[in-house]
C-alpha cells in the first residue's frame, strides 16, 4: 500500500477556520436575538454556545487551502457520528461513521493514489472499514464528531473585528472578521444565532455552510464492508503505513 489513507489535515486548518461557519437554519421568528449589538467576542461565544446545542449539522462547501481544493458534502449527529462525501484535489469517497467504527467507499482515482492500480480493481464500488481509533482513520473520525468540530473551531481564532449586519442566502446575519485567519463568520440575527457561513478572504476563497441544525439524522452502517485491520495483518503492514 503506496499512502497513509487520507488523513485530513489539509482541511483541519480550514475548519478551525471554516467550521466558524454554518449555513445555519435559525429557529423561526422574525424578531431579532438581540447578537447584532453585541460585540464580536460575544457574537462568537453565542454562535458557539447554539451551535453546541445543536443535535444535528449539515456541512457543506469548498474551498483552497494549501493550493488544495477540498469540497466537503457531511451530515453530522452529535454523539452519534456523521456521512456524507469528501473530496481533497480531485480524490473523492463517501464515509460512515457510526457505533466507533468508520467506513469509507473511494473512486477508483482514490484508490489508485493511496492503494495502486491493482488493489483499486478489486476495491472499486466497495467499502472499507476500521474501528475509529485506527490511526490511517484517525483524521476521518474527526471530520464527524460534531461536538469536537465545532469546539475546536469556534474555540480557536485569533484578532476579531465587526463586519457589521447583512444578509447571506437570504438570512439575516451579523458579521465577525477574523483578521489573523482571514475569514468572515457571519451569525444568523433572529432565532438561535447559529452560524451562517464563513467566506474565506485569502487567495482561492470559498466558503463552508452549516445547515438542517436538528434535523433527524439515520446512520446506518454498510453491509459486507471489508474490515481494513484484517487486510493490514494479511500483508504484514502497520497501520501507519497505509491502509
């Protein structure tokens, strides 16, 4: 096996900014929540405070990050796990995480890169599978544990500063600009001030969503999904090897 399978640490930069984010969809009500007043440390404390009583979160976007271009497409559930699809420069899979075990299912391009040309003809269309704390897994794990997402994230920014109120897909929101990291959060003004959206200003832009806050999430595991660990002993290889 040629590469660590993908680890994610391409994108753990941009969610420590970008997961300041969300398309969120704020409880119902027209009448303010009173964040636009408040200042932007405040503002971000409250969209950190909503968010973590959140049950539920769909992420979505993409962005450049390292001259990378990700595109992530995840649906998470606290405590519970998360899935949804994953792409880093081109290499894209569908993954599960659920009961600590993670599953992934790779185009044949993803296989090929981290496995080889041989091994992606017996793997395409099939789902891979390891307990969460397997260290080629590690770093997918933390794509889908929304609590540690979005604590991380919203606990970690640097200089702050008004952007003042807007509106972003239709919703009204109050702006923070983050001048270290160069992003903008924008947090939704009536209902929950769950985050709306991050744009990230830097060379390549885009931008990661949250949307659905609590909406019910069914994650089921695959059936016949070849267990990763197995394969690891067969060949002879650690996990830090490869898959």
């Amino acid at each position: 096996m040629r590469r660590r399978l993908f680890s994610a640490t391409g994108l753990l930069p941009l969610l420590a900014v970008a997961a300041l984010a969300g398309c969120g969809s704020s409880s119902s009500g027209s009448s303010g929540n009173g964040v636009a007043s408040k200042s932007p440390a405040e503002i971000v404390a409250a969209a950190r405070a909503a968010a973590d009583g959140a049950s539920s979160v769909h992420v979505s976007g993409s962005t450049t990050t390292g001259g990378t271009p990700i595109t992530l497409d995840l649906t998470l559930a606290a405590g519970k796990g998360g899935q949804g699809q994953v792409s880093e420069n081109g290499l894209s899979f569908e993954m599960i995480e659920t009961g600590g075990t993670v599953y992934i299912k790779g185009s044949q391009a993803f296989y090929s890169h981290f496995a080889g040309a041989a091994a992606a003809q017996l793997l395409e269309g099939k789902w891979l599978k390891a307990p969460s704390s397997n260290a080629s897994f590690a770093g997918l794990s933390s794509l889908t544990d929304l609590r540690k997402l979005l604590s991380a994230a919203l606990g970690s920014h640097g200089a702050l500063s008004a952007a003042g109120t807007s509106t972003v897909n239709g919703q009204a929101v109050v702006g923070v600009r983050d001048t270290t990291q160069n992003g903008t959060l924008y947090v939704a003004t009536a209902g929950q001030p769950y985050p709306v959206q991050i744009a990230k200003n830097s060379a390549g832009g885009g931008a990661i969503t949250f949307d659905e806050w609590n909406k019910p999430v069914t994650l089921a595991a695959p059936a016949d999904a070849i267990d990763i660990e197995q394969l690891q002993r067969g060949s002879g290889s650690s996990s830090s090897s490869g898959f």
